[in-house]
C-alpha cells in the first residue's frame, strides 16, 4: 500500500521543482523528501527521480504519480475539513504562504492571535512570491495564501481557488535627502523620466508595474539597482543612489537622508486572501480570513 506522506513529498517535488524547494514547503529537511521518495521508489519498484547536471527531473512513471497524489491529497483535505467543521473550531495543520513585506507587516500579529486562541491548530508560513501563490493553493501545496496585484497587473485565480480583498496598500516615493524632489508635496508620472531607479528584480509583480507604468508615460525607466529587499533598497537610497517605489506595508523606519514624497495618482496595490474551493467551509480558513480583515486596518494605520 503506498504511504501517503510519501506521495505528498512526490507532489510537492513535482509542483516546485526540486528537493530543497520541496523541504521548505513542508517544513521538511531536504534529507528527510529524499528519504521519501527513496522509500517510494522501493515500494513501487519504479525508478522516480533522475538526475540531470546538478538538478533532478522526474521520470514520466513519477509524472503520473504525483498527478494521482493530487487527486488522493484532495480527497483527505475534504474528509479533514469535515472533521473541522463538525469540531466547529480551528484545527489541524494551515498551511499559509504570504508574501515577503505582508510576511514582515501583517502576518506576526495575525499568527499569535490564531495561535493563543485555538491551540489545536498548527499554523506553518512560508514566504512565496506573488506570481505562483495561486498555483500552489491550487495544487494543495499551501492552504491559504497572502497575495497582491497592481492596478495594470490584475490577479488571476485558476478555477477552484477564492478570493476575498483584504485591503489597498499605497505605495511613495523614497528619495535621497537633498533630492530635486525631495522639497515636493507630490510628484506626477511625468516628473519621474531620468531618474535611476531602485527596484525588485524582473519577474516580480512590483518591478513590472513600474516598468509598464513608465513606459506608458512615455519613458524607458534607468534600472540601476534591482534587488529583492526593500531594505536594501532603502539603503541604497539613503546612500544617494537613486529613488525607489517603496510600499508602505511592512516598510522599515526610514534612514537618516531619506525622503518620502506622494506620487500622483498614488500607486496601490490590493491585497488577496486565496484559498481551495474545497476548503471554503473549513473553520481555520475562514477564521484566518476572518483575522486578517480585522487586524488589516491597524497595519494600514501604522
């Protein structure tokens, strides 16, 4: 009989790619999935794993395993929301994934609510990027996700997954103390050609509503810096390298030598609550959304 913590590890292999990928998304060590797969492997006499330079793909027979490991993990998620609800409270495992500055912002005030208030459930987060949180609550790699988009850059949700808004988080300008900007009440799209920029690197949401954003105004932005933190990136502002499309939620206390100035319109981006249509019911789901509504407008505030 095959061992359903060992398809889980198969799955979580297939959805993110490698190993290690796979561990982090469990809150396994990668040790421990490699064990997984290798038990699976004996147990199946079918070879699942094959290693190509220095990562590893799955063979077709691991393909078609892992997709019938989708289906069975589905099935034990509707049976395990049954239960929760006919518990009538939060239990068992939520898994959640948010990103990194609604990580850092939002996410400790939410966690240590739920936590000392329902001490059968065991909540796990990991940090993912926008663009594949929908994917992975989709395929059941996380159960609830904390994602954003931009005004040109709309969320989509695959079929099966639900959404709720849980609020707009504004977005200014961060420039060098003694700046030509920096003594403006606000600035306009217009006023930002020439500038060096200090941005998130290609692929992210943030980096593409700026790029798309200033080239429909008519300008090729400068990307000068392009790093992941916005730590990072309000140290190198501070230094007087450039200027940076800062969020608000989440940031840092700005250092010594830098500015915050208004943009015009002001830039925002909305934040999503996803989760399985399959667990709509499930009480930690809907208590988590719940939560985040409510302690929302005080990070807002902050």
């Amino acid at each position: 009989m095959l061992d359903l913590s060992r398809l889980r590890a198969l799955h979580a292999v297939a959805v993110h790619g490698s190993v290690s990928a796979a561990a982090v998304a469990l809150g396994y060590t990668p040790s421990a999935v490699s064990q997984q797969i290798a038990k699976l492997e004996r147990e199946t006499k079918t070879t699942l794993i094959e290693r190509r330079g220095r990562g590893i793909a799955l063979t077709d027979a691991a393909q078609h395993l892992a997709h019938t490991a989708q289906q069975l993990l589905a099935i034990v998620e509707r049976a395990e929301t049954s239960l929760e609800e006919r518990r009538g409270q939060p239990s068992g495992r939520l898994a959640v994934g948010a990103f990194a500055s609604a990580a850092r912002g939002l996410m400790p005030s939410v966690l240590a609510e739920m936590t000392a208030q329902y001490a059968g459930l065991d909540i796990r987060l990991i940090e993912v990027d926008p663009h594949v949180s929908p994917d992975l609550v989709s395929r059941g790699m996380i159960d609830l996700a904390i994602t954003h988009d931009w005004d040109i850059s709309p969320l989509p949700a695959p079929d099966g997954v639900e959404r709720a808004v849980i609020g707009d988080d504004p977005s200014d300008i961060l420039v060098p103390r003694g700046h030509p900007l920096a003594g403006r009440t606000l600035v306009r799209r217009s006023d930002l050609a020439a500038q060096r920029w200090i941005c998130q690197p290609p692929g992210t949401v943030c980096h593409d509503w700026l790029v798309r954003t200033l080239r429909a105004s008519g300008h090729e932005p400068d990307l000068a810096y392009q790093v992941a933190e916005y730590h990072t990136q309000l140290a190198l502002v501070g230094a007087g390298l450039g200027i940076a499309l800062v969020p608000r939620l989440g940031r840092s206390p700005l250092p010594d030598g830098v500015s915050v100035v208004p943009l015009e319109p002001t830039p925002v981006r909305r934040l999503y609550a996803l989760w399985r249509l399959g667990a709509a019911r499930r009480p930690a789901i809907t208590e988590a959304v719940r939560v985040l509504h409510d302690h929302w407008p005080r990070c807002a505030a902050a």
